[in-house]
C-alpha cells in the first residue's frame, strides 16, 4: 500500500498573508510529494510497505539497516507534514486566538499560561539550529511536553505523540519571511487550528 499525498482541508491562498500561496503550494505539492515518492521507494519489498507511516517510526530498529536513515529522513517528512497540514486553518475558519477546552486547562496547569506555552514553544523554533521542528508533545503519563526535533525526525520516535509543531525549514516560510524565522513563527501563530490540536491531545491521552 503506497502512501498517497493527502488533500489539504483549504485552498493554497487560504492563509495569507501569513503563509503565502506560492510557499504552501510548493511546501505541500513539491516537498511533502518528494518525501512519498522517496519513503515508498525505500520501503518497497521490505515487507513493511503495508504498515502505517507512524507505527513504522516508532519502530525505527525493525527497519532494514541499509533504508533506516532514507526511511527514518522521507517517513518523518510524511508523518510530520501529514500533521502539519491539519494545525492549521484559515483565520476566517477558526485559526488563531488561543485554545479552549481541556488543553487549554492543561497548557495552563504545566506551562502557568498560554502566554508562557507560547514562548516557550517559540524559544524551541528560534533556536533550533539547522531544519527542524518544534512541537508540544504529550508522554507515556498523559503530560505535556516541548521538545525540538532536527531535520524530519519525530516524536514518535521517542515514544512521545505530537499534537502540534511547527515547521521551521526554511522551505516553510523563504519566500515571504527570507532569513526571519521569528517573524514567520510570530505569524503562525495566526493560522494555528486549536480544533484540531484539542482533538489531537485527546487522541493522545486515550
């Protein structure tokens, strides 16, 4: 079963300005397609081809030594920018603001506020050196966590679930923001789908 690029819930004009149409259409059509057409190449006739993308990561040590790494940099592509998509929306569909519900309670009960979730998960973005993401994750006893992650690495890699991250490659944000991933991570803010990343921390508590 080869994977398949998903269909994204919105138009690639459909966050500006905050992520222009030219970066998503070629973030989601051109990095993430990359990333399929090489994660199903390198688990051909592994006999993994029918597992799920995420079972596979978690389980990195019964993959084949001589795909690990194509396997671990292409399927970490996939899962995380299969994640990605759905953390965010329009501000006209309910992106942006801050959460409501049981992750907001709880942000508020590990982290003191929003306020300081939100630079902290900042400081994880700024100062990831190189490619990579920064994620709010929740652990075995249900709490939560940030973390960074090098290159395409995930967290379910370390027996953690990510709820939410943010993408901070430069191919994510070049084109509008240059060399000013602070602003870009400002601006993302703007277009985060708490909806999603509630029903995301749900799943994950169980």
């Amino acid at each position: 079963m080869a994977y398949t690029l998903p269909n994204l819930s919105f138009a690639y004009n459909a966050l500006e300005p905050f992520i222009d149409a030219k970066t998503m259409e070629i973030h989601h059509a051109k990095h993430h397609q990359a990333y399929i057409d090489k994660i199903n190449a390198a688990l051909s006739a592994t006999g993994l081809e029918n597992e799920t993308i995420e079972k596979i990561l978690m389980n990195l040590n019964d993959v084949p030594e001589n795909v690990r790494m194509v396997v671990r940099n292409n399927g970490g592509g996939h899962c995380n920018h299969s994640l990605f998509w759905n953390m965010m929306a329009s501000p006209q569909n309910g992106g942006g603001g801050e959460p409501k519900g049981t992750l907001a309670v709880s942000l508020h009960q590990t982290f003191g506020s929003f306020d300081v979730f939100q630079k902290k998960l900042n400081d994880a973005a700024l100062n990831r050196f190189g490619s990579g993401w920064a994620w709010l994750v929740v652990d075995e006893t249900g709490k939560l966590e940030i973390l960074s992650t090098a290159n395409q690495d995930t967290p379910l890699s370390e027996g953690l679930k990510p709820i939410l991250g943010i993408d901070v490659w430069e191919h994510a944000y070049y084109l509008l923001y240059q060399n000013r991933r602070a602003d870009y991570v400002s601006a993302w803010w703007n277009v985060v789908n708490w909806e999603q990343i509630e029903k995301n921390y749900l799943e994950a508590r169980g």
